[in-house]
C-alpha cells in the first residue's frame, strides 16, 4: 500500500535522526533527492524555528498591565480599608450613644431624688430657720397706681431712620 502512494519510494530515516554536522555537498545532495522525489519538506534552522517559536512581548503593553494592576490593587485595598475604619467608627457611635442614654438615666434618677429630698416645705423650713427669710404678708405688698389710662402709639415702620428723622420725631412728640 505504501508503495502505491509514494510511488515506490521509501522514507528517508535520515530526516528523523540527530542532525550531525555534515558537509554542505552532503546538504546538496539530500536537497536535490528531495526535490526529486517531490516531498514538500522544508528545512528550517534550528535558531529560526526557536525564534518563531518564542513569544514577542511588548514591553509597553507589560507596563501598562503591571500599572493598571497595581491601581486595582491599590483601589481594593483602599475599599477594604475604609469599610473597616467604617466599621470601627460605627461600633464607638453605638457605645457612646449607649453611654449617652445611660448618662441620660442616671441624671433622671439623681433628679429624682433631689426632687423627693427637696420638697417646698423643706426648702420654706431651711429658709426660715436658717436664713431668716418670711413669708411676704399683705403689709409687705406695696400696689402701684398708673397713669389715668393707658395709651398706644403706631410706628410707621416704613419711614427711614436716620438720625435727623429721629431727632425730628423728638420735636413732633413734644407737641
């Protein structure tokens, strides 16, 4: 069956094997049999096929890569950051809204207890006994008499006040 499709020829092995270093006559020839026997083989050399091989980097696109990863970074530390300080922040609000309200009882339970401590009739008996204070009587009370009637005076607040507009109202009300 091979025989039916190379035409009768047989595989060169040599093609296979470690390639030793062989004189450029010996290139020649393999060439030529090659191109006679019609076989689509192309040698390359060993240095332009690694080279083909290797991958061309772009040192812009790295630096761009390596920038734009170290922005991602930086921005889910600075997240990560600030929902933590948040958090902190938070947790001292609450325990001191909840010493405000505890602040906030105590000063209502102290009120409280000035209050039933400190009753008007203890404060009137302190203030007697040790300040020597009375109660005002009727004697005490002096009543002061105004004038025959009371009167009232509208003030044109759209008038201007300046100083001769007020020194001219003086006059006018002596009238």
């Amino acid at each position: 069956m091979s025989e039916h499709k190379n035409h009768g020829l047989a595989y060169d092995l040599s093609l296979f094997e470690p390639e030793t270093k062989r004189s450029d006559s010996d290139k020649n020839k393999s060439e030529k049999a090659e191109k006679k026997a019609g076989t689509n083989i192309i040698k390359l050399d060993t240095d332009t096929s690694e080279k083909a091989q290797r991958r061309k980097r772009n040192p812009v696109l790295i630096l761009v890569i390596s920038l734009l990863t170290i922005a991602v970074t930086a921005i889910c530390s600075l997240i990560v950051y600030n929902n933590v300080l948040i958090n902190e922040y938070n947790e001292k609000i609450l325990t001191a809204n909840q010493t405000i309200e505890n602040q906030k009882n105590l000063q209502a339970q102290y009120q409280l207890q000035i209050d039933r401590k400190l009753t008007s009739e203890l404060v009137k008996q302190y203030a007697e006994q040790n300040l020597g204070m009375t109660l005002a009587n009727s004697a005490q009370k002096e009543f002061v008499s105004l004038a025959d009637g009371d009167f009232g005076q509208i003030v044109d607040g759209e008038g201007s006040n300046s100083f001769f507009d007020s020194f001219a109202r003086l006059f006018d009300r002596s009238k």
